[in-house]
C-alpha cells in the first residue's frame, strides 16, 4: 500500500481566491471601527476606576477586576456602516482612518460615539468622491465634445465691438476736436434726432 495519497505536504497549496478591493476596504474600515470601541471601552473603565478611587481613597483593582461590558454595534447598524464602507475607494481608504483618527483624538468620544463619529467620516468621505466624480464627468464631457462646439474657454462672439470706431460722436472726440459749442456731461454720447425735411 502506497503512503503517497496520505502525504500531501509536497503538492502545491490551493491558493485562496484573492479579495476584492470593496471587500479589503470594508474589512480594514472595519477593523479600525473595533479597534476604537475597544479603546474608548478601555478608557471608560480607567476613568471609572480613577473616579472609583478617588471617591473611596481605596483601591481594590488588583483585587478583583468589574466584570467587562463591551459594547457591540446593533445588527442594523453595522449592516449600513459596512454597506457605506463598500461604497469606499481604496485610495480613500487610507485618509478616512487618518480623519476618523484625528476626530477620536480631537473629541475623545464615549464608547457609544465612537459609531456615529465613523458614520460621519464616512458621509464625508461619499460626498467628497461624489463631488470629485462629478468634475470627472463634466471635464471628460468638455475634453471629449465633439469639434466645432462652442465652450465656454472658447467662446468668442461673432460680432466684434469696436469702441473707438463708431458712428455716434462722443464729448471726447468733440474736446479733441473742439468743435462742440456747449459744455455737456462728459460720460454721455451725443444723440441727434434727424428733422424731417
């Protein structure tokens, strides 16, 4: 009897499909979004064992420790955070946990803020690609309309104003001239109405 089939060591490993990139973005949201419940979670009880001691003058934390509460996130809500976390572009992955960093340690959330912290960070950062995706579109449409169209850096009017070559005689070239007998407002053009003969 042969021990090959019982030995499997030398044959290559299955590799694992590899992960989406929605799907890496939403795990490492994710896993920042515990990380800092656990750490608010862990200040909470250090300031309840400050207030503790110095409400008592004793402290008993070596004797036995509270029993831990640890704060979970509601099947619902954790549903939409992660559906808005799959909506994250990798490339935004990365300065959301740094702005939601920076806002922890700005605020120095309770351990049921810290969700509705990552919530607004993450309205922030849709609305942020929304608007860039917006100017994508409209400067994609500008770079590829059609030749002959006019844009708006374009745009050039068909007439030309000439306004040193007109018909109507102004106060100015009556003083360059001066051939005009009475003083008049300098701003206006002189308007004269024709008689009929």
């Amino acid at each position: 009897m042969s021990l090959v089939p019982w030995f499997r060591w030398s044959e290559t490993p299955h590799r694992l499909s590899p992960r989406s990139p929605a799907e890496m973005v939403l795990e490492t949201l994710m896993m920042e979004l515990a990380w800092q419940i656990k750490e608010a979670e862990k200040q909470h009880r250090e300031r309840e064992n400050e207030y503790r001691k110095i409400r008592t003058g004793v402290d008993y934390s070596w004797l036995a420790s509270p029993p831990r509460s640890a704060y979970d996130l509601s099947p619902g809500e954790r549903l939409q955070l992660e559906d808005a976390c799959t909506k994250i572009h990798p490339s935004y992955c990365g300065p959301m946990i740094l702005r939601f960093r920076q806002l922890i340690a700005e605020y120095d959330p309770e351990v049921h803020e810290v969700s509705q912290l990552f919530r607004s960070v993450l309205q922030e950062v849709l609305e942020k690609m929304k608007e860039e995706e917006a100017v994508r579109k409209l400067t994609k449409q500008w770079n590829t309309r059609p030749r002959g169209t006019l844009s708006l850096t374009t745009f050039r009017t068909r007439s030309r104003i000439f306004p040193f070559a007109s018909d109507i005689r102004t106060i100015s070239e009556d003083v360059e001239r001066d051939i005009h007998p009475t003083p008049r407002v300098w701003s206006m053009p002189e308007f004269q109405m024709q008689k009929d003969q």
